[in-house]
C-alpha cells in the first residue's frame, strides 16, 4: 500500500471532526440522510477544499430554477420532450435537497460556520420553494388559471410554515421542524407527482397527476403551519411564570 497523500489526510481530518454540535442540533432539520457515510465523505470533499457553505447555499437555486422552468415549459413541450422535462424536474428537486443537506454538513460538522450562515441558510431555502412550486400550477393545464393561482397559494403556504418556525426561534424557543408537510416531505411528495405524471403524458398531459400533488402539499402544509402554531403558543403559555 502506498504513502497516504496530503489530501487524503486532510479529507481524514476532516471526517473525524464531522460530529454533530450539540448547540446547533436544536435549530437543524433532523435528516436521516446527514448521517450517511457517502453525505459525510462528500461534505468532507468540499470543505477540505474550501467550498463556502454559504456558497452552497446559493448554488441550491440553480436546480430550484432548473426545475421551475421545467414546469412551465411543460404545457408547450412535445410528449417526448414532456417526459424529460418531468424526470429532469425530479432530478433538480432532489439536488436542490442535497445542496440544502451538503451546506449545513460542511458548515456544521466541517467547522466552517459563518457569521451570516443562517441568512444564507434560509433566505435561498425560501426562494427555492416558490421557484419550485409556484411554477407548478402554470403546469396544471386541467385547471387553466386557477391552477396558476393554486400555485401560488402552495408556494405562500410552504414559505410561511418555514417563518412560523424561524419566529418560533427568534422567541427564544427551540425551532419546530414537524410536519406532516415540512420541506423534505414537500419536495418528495412532488418529486413522487413528477415521475407519477410520466405515464400521463401518453393520454395526453394536463397536469393531473401534478395538480393532486399540489392539493397534497398545500393541505399538508396549512396543517403544519397550524400544527406549529398551536407548539409555539403552548410553548410560550408554559414559560410564563404561574
């Protein structure tokens, strides 16, 4: 076997220093995945070479974008080019989640945190979930303008359930990630809706199969904004003193 080289050894390094802060844990998404071996070796890939979390953070737009305009160029495309449109728009939502994932890894665990990290942290994260999904309802044909305005109205839901909890936070409470319709479960269920809508390109696409999963996240997600509001105002009632 041969002599370990210096970038093997800092990679090394910086794995053994990927345990997760104790501090940080009460304000991080709680993601299974964060603790895969391939996350962790990746995460140390890139802050042995100095990639910013913070720019991270910024690249998760590119695939957001990838994927909103991917459906709205899905009522204009041809069937074959339909069905690449929604298998590359399922593709980008899923990066758009490993970003999410990599930036907090290596800013936590990779010891690169910033003075500006958790700016950086949520204000992508939010525009993100409106490029996703208020394009969405541009590709709900079925529903002509009113699939326009359900997007949109999913997209509001998606972006306050996020500042009710980050409110919850700035009151001194520990952030609330429960669902039923948090992040990781909005992008899975509408990453499930674009592979699903693949066989409807054959009878002819209108977005049906879209449409119920945005009926899905926007239901999910109203029920989780009440879910945490009703935590935060519990919480806050108990922290008075009786």
């Amino acid at each position: 076997m041969g002599a370990p080289t210096a970038s093997s050894i800092a990679r090394g390094s910086v794995i053994e220093r990927m345990q997760p802060v104790p501090s940080a844990r009460a304000s991080r998404r709680p993601l299974k995945t964060r603790g895969r071996a391939w996350a962790r070796r990746l995460a140390a890939w890139l802050a042995s070479r100095h990639v910013p979390p913070n720019a991270i953070s910024l690249l998760s737009l590119v695939p957001a974008a990838a994927a909103g305009l991917c459906f709205l160029l899905l009522p204009h495309a041809a069937a074959p080019l339909q069905v690449v449109l929604l298998i590359v728009a399922a593709g980008s939502i899923q990066l758009r989640l490993l970003a999410n994932m990599l930036d907090g890894l290596v800013a936590v665990e990779g010891g690169r945190r910033t003075p500006t990290g958790d700016l950086f942290n949520e204000v992508p994260d939010r525009i993100a979930d409106i490029v996703i999904l208020a394009p969405v309802g541009y590709a709900v044909t079925w529903l002509g303008s009113a699939g326009i305005t359900l997007g949109w109205l999913v997209a509001l839901l998606a972006v306050l359930t996020a500042y009710v909890r980050v409110f919850g936070g700035s009151l001194g409470l520990a952030q609330s990630f429960r669902g039923p319709m948090a992040k990781q479960h909005r992008m899975a269920t509408l990453t499930l809706a674009c592979l699903l809508s693949v066989p409807e390109v054959v009878a002819g696409f209108q977005g049906r199969i879209l449409l119920l999963g945005l009926l899905v996240i926007g239901l999910g997600a109203a029920l989780t904004l009440i879910r945490r509001l009703q935590l935060i105002a519990r919480q806050l009632q108990d922290r008075e003193p009786r």
